[in-house]
C-alpha cells in the first residue's frame, strides 16, 4: 500500500468535521489542527472511518436558507441565495442585499459551490482507503462487507451529485476521480468538455442505482430521521432527470455562442454545438423518473371534511410535513428556519409589527404580478382583477380573488397574521414601513413555508423543524411537460402534467380555460414557463431557469433593469397602491454563467474562465 498522508481531523461534539492541509483552495479545508492521524489510523477505526464518511455529506445546499446564516456569515451557492439574486425577491441583510445592484465579477462572486471539490476529494479517499473492519474480542462495534459496500456506494452518488451541482452553476468543469497529493505543486486541471461531464455523472448514478434503496428506513420498517438525506433510487433518478434537461437547454445547448466559441489551451471545445436530439436524451430521463414515480409518489393533496380536495391545506402542508411527504424525492435535515424569536428565516419573515418580528425578505412585484387569479387566468386577461380601491376589510383589491398559491406565498397590505387579529401594513407609521434599514423594501414579504403555529409569545410554539425539500414532484412534471413540448408538441400529456399542478394549486385547468394552446409548442412553453415561475416561486429553480432557457433579458424573464414594489414613502393605504421602482438590477450577458473563482483561474495553467468573465 502506498505510503499514507497526514490528515488533520477536528473531532468536535455532536458534527465531526474533517480537514486537509497544503493543498490548494479548493481541495483544501482547513489548516485547523485538532490531531494528527494517518488514513491508516483513520480507516482501521469504525468511529474515525464513519465519521470521515459524514463530512462527505456536508456539501449538501441547506435550501432553507434565503437570507443570513446562523454565525451571520456570507451566503454561497450551498445555500439558497437564488431567489434574491433572481426576479423573485428583495434580501435586506447580507450578501445578497447588495449582489443584484452592483453585480460582481470573477473576484467576488461569493456564491460559489467551487468549495465541494472539498467534499469530492473526501468521497475519492474514502472510496480509495475505506475497507471492512473485523469485529475483535468484546468489541461490539465493526464495519462488515455490507455496511462498507453502502458507505461507499453511497460516496460514490454524492460524488456524482456534486459534480452536477457544479455543472448547474458552471456549466463545464474537471472530473475528479483521482486523488491529489496535497504536497504536490501541481494541482491543476482541465475543464472536461459539457458532453463529457453529463457521461460522467449519467455513468456514476447508473452505476450507484442497483445498490441504492428505495427509502431510508429503520429495521422496524419506520423512516429512518437521521439518515433522511442518504441517497435513494428515486434521487438518483430525479438528479439523471434535470442533469439531461440542462444538457438539452440553450445555455449548454449550442445557444450561447460566446461558449461555444471557448477553447482550452489544448484548443479543446467545452461547450457544444446545438443538438436537438439531446431533448429526446433528456425526455428519455424523465420518462424513466416518471414511471418510477407513479408507485413512489404523489403530489401533496390535503381533503377536506367532505372528501373534496382542500388547495390551500395542501400547499401548506406540502411545506410542514417532513416524514412521508409523498412529494418529497429527496430530503435534507438541513434547515434554517429557526426561532421566531432568536434567528433564522421564521424571523425574517415576519412583520416587525409581531412580536419580535424581523421582516426584510421582500417579494418583487414583478412577481406578485405574475400569481394568477382564481380564475386560473393573469391579471391582464382576467375579469376578477382590479388595481382600484379597497374593500371595508383593509384588503386592496388588488390582492383579491387571487389564486391559493399567492395567499400561501406571499405577506401582503390587510393580511391578517396567524394567531393574532394583526392587519399588515407597510405604509410609514404601520410597523411594517421603511423606517429601518432591514425593511422588505417592496411592500410584502415572503410567507411560503412559515409555520402557522408559530408565535413569540405567550405559550405558543417558537419553532418547528421541517426537512429542507430538495427535490420535489412537481417540478419533474412541469420539467417532463417541457421536454415533451420540445419532442412532440402534439403530445397529450403536456398539458396533462401542467393542469395536474394546477388542480392541486386550486385553478382552473388550461384545458378547460384554454384549450386553443394544445398542440401550439409556443404557447405550451409559455404556459410551462409560467407555472414554473408560480409553483416553485423562491425555492432556488427560477435564477436557473431564466439561465438555461437564456431569456433572462427578454420581456417578463428580465434579470436586469428597475424592479418595483409599492410606494413605500407613503404614509397611508392610498398612496401605498402605487407600482413604485425601488432599484435598477444589473444583468450582463455574461451572467449566464458563474464566473470560476478568479483566485483558481490565476494559479492554474489549465483552467480556461467563462466567457466575459
């Protein structure tokens, strides 16, 4: 066996983290030193062996978290900034406050995922040193053939996972398998090209499948909680699925010409030409996802006493319910709602003018404007809609007869708070105003995924876990009805699949409402863009989306430019119901894709940067 290197591993209680040292940034960890163990060391120990292991998870994005992290730190791209840096919201605090207005470049574009080379390096080890150990004497505790072939099965899918998160952000990367000597000099690597990167990781999740489950369970048969982020058939499907629609999509489809003109020092092609046959690749994908999916999940429906189904219960609890959450394809333990009166999102959210509250997560109204009514048409196609006056009850008219999905989503003017008899208000002097700095700037605030229980105060509950969803089925549908549009626009079941998320919303469905856009590819990718745009509004999918399809500077997909809210300078209701622009975003066309880390692109003699970058 070859001569094994040092590690320095932090043992710490309750998460064991694992560090290297003398490596370059984005293998490196940490030059924190806590002991000096060989991998020898390491590998023959179960509780050193398993806790190695652990780390390998820890790449895993906490989707939960929209705004400031526990220890204050800066937002990355393992957290979910996108929906602030995207034409979904307005953050007061950190980061991403200031990301939209002022841009970054290759220096500081500090929502990178280039750190979970950490994380694939850590998976390579393991899977290169890890081996059974034999149970001695009365020592109890033992890593057996079986145990050791998940361990590293399971390494194996994260590696291929992270890998596709790093495609998501970059587009083409360097395939890691091997392993690097932290002591060598060089540690630099060629990009591989886009085609080669999707072979990888559809080979590494193929590969991994047979030996994954279908769900984490306990002997008892019951959902194991502590395991609910270990990998799963329908994960690896889910991930084999998006991976082969962003392959098929403009942006790494032949559609940017700027990366198609991209060469490596070796005069190597990164990014394709345009190939219409990979949509049948990705439709391919998804169709073996939603035959798998027919007997493993649903879409979260709530009923009511009478057996009809209740909208407004089901989108709440599609949110609230973390053990068998028929929706839920892939879960993490990961969470940052918090305490609503200490820190996390659940005070971030919530008006100052409750009890503790901390409100600065704003909603575009470019946004708002794009919810339906509950008639299942747009504001400016339907009849139920007006911008003039407000009802006796406090509510602008605006916000009436809207679509159930808006009511869950969104803190609007007149909105009265869970568990109180507290109108909402942002007007100056309501509470809620821009009297502060950490205002919400827009004139409403975010309310997808709050708790309805919660409240500081009195003996009511501060707060409640709930599993962070990273991936879920109605996105697969709307991704399948897309993939279809783009084979067979004539195909059925593309509209099927989108009115199947609409009924559960509680709208109309297009085929009653529109039956003339069946067939019309056009007007089916219109309808699939903007249920997109509503049903998965601030879980992290629309900065890609935009990206991907490259429409990101096109009329109602535009990234840059003014962005509105309501006349927060008011100092009553009236005047408050007025579209006001509160900062002009930038939006280069670079911006399609992430800049690598500039400090990566200087020391390499490899690495080839993004195009503008």
């Amino acid at each position: 066996m070859k001569t094994l290197k040092k590690l320095s591993i932090i043992l710490a209680a309750g998460l064991s983290t694992i560090f290297f040292s003398g490596c370059s940034d984005y293998l490196d960890v940490s030059d924190d030193l806590a002991a000096e163990l060989s991998m020898e060391e390491v590998f023959n120990n179960t509780g050193y062996a398993r806790r190695f292991h652990r780390y390998i998870y820890s790449g895993i994005p906490d989707v939960s978290n929209i705004i400031i992290t526990s220890s204050y730190a800066a937002l990355t791209g393992l957290d979910n900034p996108w929906p602030a840096v995207s034409d979904e919201l307005k953050s007061a605090q950190n980061n991403v406050k200031t990301i939209p207005v002022v841009g970054y470049h290759a220096g500081s574009a500090d929502l990178s995922r280039w750190s979970l080379y950490k994380q694939i390096r850590q998976a390579n080890e393991f899977l290169a040193y890890s081996h059974t150990i034999p149970q001695q004497g009365d020592v109890t505790d033992y890593i057996d053939e079986a145990e050791l072939a998940r361990l590293k099965n399971e390494a194996r899918f994260l590696r291929a996972y992270y890998h596709y998160l790093l495609f998501e952000l970059y587009g083409p990367i360097p395939i890691m398998t091997e392993i690097s000597d932290p002591s060598a000099s060089d540690l630099d690597y060629y990009r591989n090209s886009v085609d080669e990167v999707v072979a990888f990781i559809d080979s590494e999740l193929n590969e991994c499948y047979n030996e994954l489950p279908e769900k984490e369970v306990n002997d008892d048969g019951t959902p194991n909680e502590n395991r609910s982020a270990a990998p799963t058939k329908g994960a690896a499907l889910a991930i084999l699925a998006k991976l082969h629609v962003y392959a098929a999509s403009p942006l790494l489809n032949g559609g940017y010409s700027e990366a198609v003109a991209l060469r490596d020092n070796q005069d190597k092609q990164l990014f394709p030409a345009k190939d219409d046959g990979k949509w049948q690749t990705a439709l391919n994908a998804l169709q073996r996802f939603i035959d798998y999916a027919k007997t493993h999940y649903y879409l979260y429906k709530e009923k009511d006493k009478d057996g009809e189904l209740n909208p407004e219960e089901s989108l709440y609890q599609l949110f609230q319910v973390s053990l068998n959450n028929p929706e839920a394809i892939w879960q993490t333990s990961k969470n940052s709602w918090g305490d609503v009166g200490g820190e996390g999102r659940e005070r971030r959210c919530t008006p100052r003018a409750i009890y503790s509250g901390f409100g600065c997560v704003g909603v575009l109204q470019e946004a708002i404007d794009d919810f339906l009514m509950s008639d299942g048409k747009s504001i400016h196609e339907s009849d139920l809609y007006t911008e003039e006056g407000i009802g006796e009850d406090g509510i602008p008219n605006m916000y009436k007869n809207r679509e159930p999905r808006f009511y869950q989503d969104i803190t609007y003017s007149g909105k009265t708070w869970q568990k109180t008899t507290k109108q909402i208000y942002f007007y100056k002097g309501s509470g809620d105003d821009n009297s502060k700095a950490d205002m919400s700037y827009s004139g409403y605030l975010l309310y997808k995924g709050m708790n309805r229980d919660l409240l500081n105060q009195g003996s009511n509950a501060k707060s409640k876990f709930r599993a962070g969803m990273l991936f879920r089925l109605a996105d697969f549908y709307l991704l399948y009805a897309e993939a279809l549009n783009h084979v067979n626009p004539a195909d059925e079941r593309i509209i099927a699949h989108i009115d199947s998320v609409r009924y559960r919303a509680g709208i109309p469905l297009l085929k009653d409402i529109k039956p003339e856009i069946k067939g019309n590819q056009t007007l089916q990718e219109e309808a699939i863009r903007k249920e997109r745009r509503i049903e998965l509004f601030a879980e992290g999918q629309r900065y890609f989306d935009v990206r991907r399809w490259m429409c990101a500077d096109e009329e109602g997909y535009k990234q840059g430019g003014p962005v509105h809210g309501m006349n927060m300078n008011a100092d009553n209701l009236e005047g408050f119901m007025e579209r006001t622009p509160f900062e002009t975003r930038i939006f280069e066309r670079r911006m399609y894709l992430y800049p690598i880390p500039l400090n990566e692109i200087q020391k390499s003699s490899k690495l080839v940067q993004n195009p503008g970058w």
